[in-house]
C-alpha cells in the first residue's frame, strides 16, 4: 500500500540509497548502541540501521506509518513510540543515546532546541535538515548565516557539515538543498558551566536587531559594565561576537547581583 506524504508533517522520504550508505558510513552504529530515529517514515534508513543493530527505538507521529513499523518485516527489532517528538520523553530511554533522523523542515529548530535539555545523555546525533539551517548552525562570526542558532548549539555541541543531499533523492522532492551534520555534545563540565536561562536571553537580545549596536540591543539587558568585564565592546553588533564571548557576557550578567 502507497503513502501519500503529508505536507503537516514535512514528509519528505529519502529513497537515495548510496546517500543511505555514506550516511551510515559517518554514523557507524555498533551493536551496543542505543539508537534512537527521528521520523522513520517509510522505513528507508531504518533499513540500514538494523543491519547494524539488534533493536531501535523509533518516534513516529504519523499514525498509519507507525501501524506499517508495527506490522512490517521489522516489528520485532522495533520499539515504536508514535508520539510528536516535541512531547517525547527523552529520558524514558537509557544512556547514552545516539540520535538519528530526517528531521521535519518545519520544525527542525524546535527539536535541536528541545535536545538541548538532554545533552548530557546523548553521545551524538546525525541529523538530515535544510541545508540553510545547517549552514546557519555551523556558521562563524561575520559570516551572513551566523546568528542565534548558530551560537546557542556552538555553545553546547560541537558539530559538523557533513555532506549535501540534493532533492531528488527524495520522495515527493523538496524544494531545497539538504545536508546531513554530526552533532556531539561538549563535555558534561563545559556544558553544565553555562546559566542557560541567562545565556539564552543575552544571545536573543544581542540578534533582535542584528544590525544594531549592541550598545542598543542590550539596553536594560545587559549593563555596560558587565560587557566590558566580558571584554565585548558595545559598539560591535551580534553577528561579530563569538559563542565564547556571548558565554562570558552570560557567565558576567548571571554573577551580578541585579541578574535575572
């Protein structure tokens, strides 16, 4: 029986196998890893996956593809979780957990953010998204694609570019370029040394205006004193400073007295 994509879910289905196989080539699960897939749909990387794995644990909001995973030649190396992964559990599952999917378009964003709170329970993850969102997630300072997200994942992973997927190897094809990128944690001492709260507000007030000197986007957010103990001249603008900085500002605004 055919499936017809849903355009509320993103669905986009990769039938490319060689784009499979280099995928698994950068991923190499073990038999001891525990994986878990993002979106297995019609089941095409999770093909390649079980050859490598014992068992998979898959999140599937579409239900009529969730009852083919329950009755296909899989069903008994599936744990099938048919939930809309911005409400999954992350930490019903053991650590560590290694993350992999075709991420929805739509909500790709949404999703590395809510991963956020799980980092110190996942090795890695191995995502397929749009490659401008890729791009915007590894970009450096001064570069056009640098912003927001770019600083609140640098700050917590570190990641890679992987490769470029170009539409035709998908199923209906979407109208961008995608990418796949490795995304690793930094260690547990890095990443628990960040205020996220704190950190999170200065990054979205220093981007409200890109354009903008900081001088002006952080007015009433963070005092100039506090900048400059960070070492962050407020006549930069967002895009000019680096996740490390944004840190420090971070680290210097959430010792204050006055902070939050």
């Amino acid at each position: 029986m055919t499936h017809q994509a849903r355009k509320r879910f993103g669905q986009h289905f990769l039938t490319d196998q060689n784009i499979l196989a280099e995928l698994l080539g950068e991923m190499r699960p073990k038999p001891t890893d525990r994986v878990l897939e993002i979106g297995p749909g019609l089941g095409a990387l999770t093909a390649w996956l079980l050859k490598a794995l014992p068992h998979l644990h898959v999140v599937e909001i579409d239900r009529d593809l969730a009852q083919r995973l329950r009755t296909g030649p899989w069903k008994d190396k599936l744990t099938i979780h048919e939930v809309d992964v911005l409400k999954f559990d992350f930490s019903q599952l053991d650590a560590p957990l290694r993350v992999v999917g075709n991420l929805p378009y739509n909500i790709s964003s949404p999703i590395l953010f809510a991963l956020l709170d799980h980092a110190d329970r996942v090795q890695d993850q191995h995502f397929m998204l749009q490659k401008e969102v890729i791009d915007r997630m590894v970009a450096k300072p001064k570069e056009a694609a640098y912003g927001r997200l770019s600083v609140m994942l640098q700050a917590y992973y570190d990641m890679e570019h992987l490769f470029d997927v170009p539409p035709e190897c998908f199923d209906p094809p979407p109208r961008v370029m995608s990418a796949i990128v490795r995304m690793v944690p930094k260690a547990a001492q890095e990443r628990q040394a960040i205020e996220h709260r704190t950190f999170a507000k200065v990054v979205s007030a220093a981007f409200s205006q890109r354009r903008k000197m900081l001088r002006n986007t952080w007015a009433g957010v963070v005092p100039s004193d506090v900048a400059h103990a960070a070492g962050v001249e407020l006549t930069c603008r967002a895009e000019e400073i680096a996740p490390e900085q944004f840190l420090a500002v971070a680290r210097a605004l959430a010792s204050t007295p006055a902070a939050g």
